[in-house]
C-alpha cells in the first residue's frame, strides 16, 4: 500500500531547477492565498470595529432620546423600538463574545 520512491543517486541541474520552480511557484501560490485571506480577516475586523462604534452611538443616543422617541406612539411601534434597542445590544454582546473566543 505504501510505496516508496527509491532516492536517486544523482539528479541533474535541469531536472533540480524544475523542482525548484515548482516549489517556488507552488509557494508563491500559498503566498497569495494567505494574503487574499489576511486582507479579507482586516476588512471584516475592520467592518465590525465600525459597526461597534456605531452601534453603541445609536443606543446611547435612544437612551438620551427616549421620551422624546416614545411620545405620541402606538404599542406596535413602542415594541418595535424595545426590540430594535434589545436587538442591538444583544448583538454587541455576541460580538464581544466572538473576540474572547479568538
């Protein structure tokens, strides 16, 4: 089932300079893939960092804002609100969970 290949006992310069360009387009390959990747893992942190940012401005200002934002509003919209706050900062806490788990 396993068969090994015998070493051989010379190789020649052509064939040692085609596995050599093999293994470096070959890593050359694995280069770019680790910083296609890299590049997507910044940008989604990135991405997020904002969304934190953004996120915590929104509820502090519904804080701030609240008897302003629920008067002259039916229970359908006072829920909507409850949940859209509720929402948000149940997302906030899965996104500081994610991070502990890096």
């Amino acid at each position: 089932m396993n068969e090994f290949h015998s070493i051989p006992t010379s190789i020649s310069h052509k064939q040692l300079s085609k596995i050599l360009k093999d293994l470096a387009k070959l890593n050359n390959k694995n280069n770019i893939s680790d910083d296609i990747e890299a590049r997507a893992i910044n940008d989604l942190n990135d991405q997020l960092n904002e969304w934190n940012i953004l996120t915590k401005k929104i509820l502090l200002d519904l804080a701030k804002k609240k008897d302003y934002l629920i008067k002259d509003k039916g229970p359908n919209a006072l829920m909507a609100l409850g949940a859209y706050e509720v929402h948000l900062s149940m997302a906030l806490q899965a996104l500081k969970a994610s991070e502990k788990n890096d």
